[in-house]
C-alpha cells in the first residue's frame, strides 16, 4: 500500500522515521505475535549461518514484517524489541531490494524509500553467494560505543526467528562501508555495522 507524498512529508517534518526524505511508503502487516514456536531452547540448539541460498524463494511480507519486527520492533511494552543503552534507540535498519533502499520505521510499522539505487552490490564484493538471497537487513548506528551491541541484539533476534520459521540467515562484516554509508544517506556521525542476509537454504551450508 502507498501512501501520497504529502503523508510522507507530514511524517519527515513531523521527525517520524530515518533523517531522509522518503519518497515512498510501504506499510507492512502487523506482525503475528501469536504464533506457536519450537522452545527458546530448541532455537538456541539449532541456530547457525547458512550461505547457500534458493533465489527463486521470496521473503513475503507478513514473514519480512516478523522479521524486521524481531530485529528492532515495538514491543507491548512500548519498548524495542532489543535493550538499548540509556535507552537511547538510535539504531537504524535498512532493507536494500533491487528497487531501493527502505528505512524500516517501527513506529508506524512501515518501509520508507530512502532511494531507488540498488545497493545489493555493495554488500556482496567479497561473497558472491550473498547475490541470492532475498532479503538483505543494514544495521547503522550513531553510538560509537554501544552501536555494536545494539546490532548484535538485534540480529542474534533475527536468526532465532529465522530458526523459529525454516529460514536461512548469515549475519556479515564482509560489506562496502563506506559506499553504503553514501548510498544509505548517513549523517557524518553515523556508521553502518553489519549486513544481514535472509532467505531460504537451497542446500547444506559448507562454507565455514
Ligand atoms: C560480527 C560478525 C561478522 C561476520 N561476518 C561474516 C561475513 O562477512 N561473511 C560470512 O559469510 N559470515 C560472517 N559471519 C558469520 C560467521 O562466520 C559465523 O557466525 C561463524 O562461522 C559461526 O557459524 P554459525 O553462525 O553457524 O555458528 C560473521 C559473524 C559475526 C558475528
């Protein structure tokens, strides 16, 4: 679904969302928070790095919504999903597809276009096997001391949902920092941390 640009812009100039001006909106389903999972344990047991990914597989966007919710949702609690230093939840997650960049606003539960470059490339330079995968999660942070901490949270989040529904995940360092820096529109003060793939294993995972 997408919203007119004057939503857009009353939400940019409300400060509602990334420091950017989206040019477009996507809202995202409501994340099912009910549904029945094997045992944090039992996640715990079985979560690992996969790296071999089935292309033809898409992420849909009830699983995406979950998804980014686990990373770095609003919780009942009016809280994130993950602890924040002196609470200050300055973490920011992008989702790069072939049409763009979205920043995931989890106040509003929506994607936001930030542009319509196909930044993929820049995280997979050094992995071509990241080139499958269809769902590809930026962590940036504007804490120098703790914005590490915050990404790990959140993407240790992902691979437990990821366990949790059958789905394949990698968290990676092996990424062009600085040209996602300018392709994501980063303040000076911010940085991006890591890059997270999601998808569907085509096969067993070898590379370790
Ligand atoms: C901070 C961090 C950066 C990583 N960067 C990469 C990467 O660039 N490419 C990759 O294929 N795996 C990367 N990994 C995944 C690790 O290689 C993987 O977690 C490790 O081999 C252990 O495997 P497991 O996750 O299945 O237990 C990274 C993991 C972490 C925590």
């Amino acid at each position: 679904m997408k919203k007119t640009i004057f939503s857009t812009l009353l939400a940019a100039t409300l400060g509602i969302g990334a420091s950017v001006n989206a040019a477009e909106i996507k809202k995202l389903p409501q994340p099912d928070l009910s549904q029945a999972t094997p045992s944090l344990m039992e996640l715990l047991n079985t979560r690992q790095s996969t790296r071999i990914y089935d292309k033809e597989k898409k992420i849909d966007d009830q699983t995406l919504s979950e998804i980014l919710w686990s990373a770095y949702g609003m919780n009942k609690n009016g809280k994130r999903t993950i602890a924040t230093a002196r609470n200050e939840q300055n973490m920011k997650v992008f989702v790069l597809q072939e049409d763009g960049i979205w920043f995931y606003n989890a106040n509003e539960n929506q994607l936001e276009k930030i542009s319509d470059e196909n930044a993929i490339g820049y995280t997979a330079e050094q992995q071509k096997y990241v080139l499958d995968a269809p769902l590809h999660l930026i962590f940036t942070s504007s804490d120098s001391h703790w914005g590490h901490d915050h990404a790990g949270s959140a993407y240790q989040n992902v691979y437990l949902y990821a366990t949790a529904k059958g789905l394949a995940t990698v968290i990676r360092g092996l990424i062009d920092v600085n040209a996602l820096h300018k392709a994501l529109k980063l303040n000076d003060n911010e940085f991006v941390i890591v890059h997270q793939t999601v998808g569907y294993a085509k096969d067993t995972d070898s590379e370790k």
